[in-house]
C-alpha cells in the first residue's frame, strides 16, 4: 500500500485519511467519466479550420534525464495532442499519447472538407495525409 496523506474534503468540510494509490485510482475513474461525454457528443461536426497542436510535459523527469528503471515506471516525456476548431474555439479532440491516433479521432469527427494548420513538427506530416488523405487543405506554419 502507498503512503497515508492527509485529503481535504469540501463537500463535507472534514479532512479524510486516504491512501496515495485510492486518489490514484480516484482520479483515474474522474479522467475516464469527463472523456466519456465529450467522446459521445462531439461528432459530425462541421469543421472549416481545425488547429492541431501538441503540449510537451514530463513525468518525474525530461526523458533525457530519466534511467531505464524510471523510465520503465512511467517517467519522461508525456505528450498531449489538441484538435481546436479555430473559429468556434471547440475542443474537437485531445489524445494523451501518439500522435497518429489523435489525427484519426480528429478525422473521424469531422464531416466536411476541411483545412487543418499545425506546427512545424515534421511528425505531422504523415499523420495528417494517414487520417485524412486528399480531402483536406493542409498548412504548416513557420514560427521565425
């Protein structure tokens, strides 16, 4: 069992003894039922500009700095990709992990002809021809 740590409740205004793995879990459950709505609802939708981008954050450590033994934990890089329709300012999709699965989840929400703008991350090159082939206006913009 991991370490006791003392958890704040606000609903009932107590403090609740709680072991690290039970808020582990815990919040686990809470990630998976905020995407289970999201990924029911945003569908068929009518997209004229989607902008795709990605977050690079890290685990314990960047992935350069991380053993093999931390790395096999879980440490290092963890890279979260976006799909923002850019004049509504939806969140069509977001993926935690690779980045070709994120365009295929953009792609299979989106109904119409569409011109996607992404960075100059060469990776998006293949991933976006792979999800979305000829029907689309593809754009990598040049940050000087």
């Amino acid at each position: 069992m991991g370490r006791i740590g003392i958890k704040f409740d606000p609903f009932h205004g107590t403090n609740h003894w709680r072991s690290q793995e039970h808020n582990r879990k815990a919040i686990g459950r809470v990630k998976v039922a905020r995407a289970r709505p999201h990924n029911r609802t945003v569908r068929n939708l009518k997209v004229r500009r989607l902008r795709c981008d990605e977050i690079r954050e890290f685990v314990g450590a960047r992935a350069k700095n991380v053993s093999v033994e931390k790395k096999a934990a879980g440490w290092g890089d963890v890279w979260t990709w976006t799909g923002i329709d850019a004049d509504t300012k939806l969140m069509v999709a977001y993926l935690v992990g690779r980045r070709g699965a994120h365009m295929e989840d953009c792609a299979s929400r989106i109904r119409n002809r569409k011109q996607i703008t992404t960075d100059g991350h060469k990776a998006y090159l293949e991933a976006v021809e792979n999800a979305f082939g000829a029907d689309t206006d593809y754009a990598q913009l040049q940050k000087i």
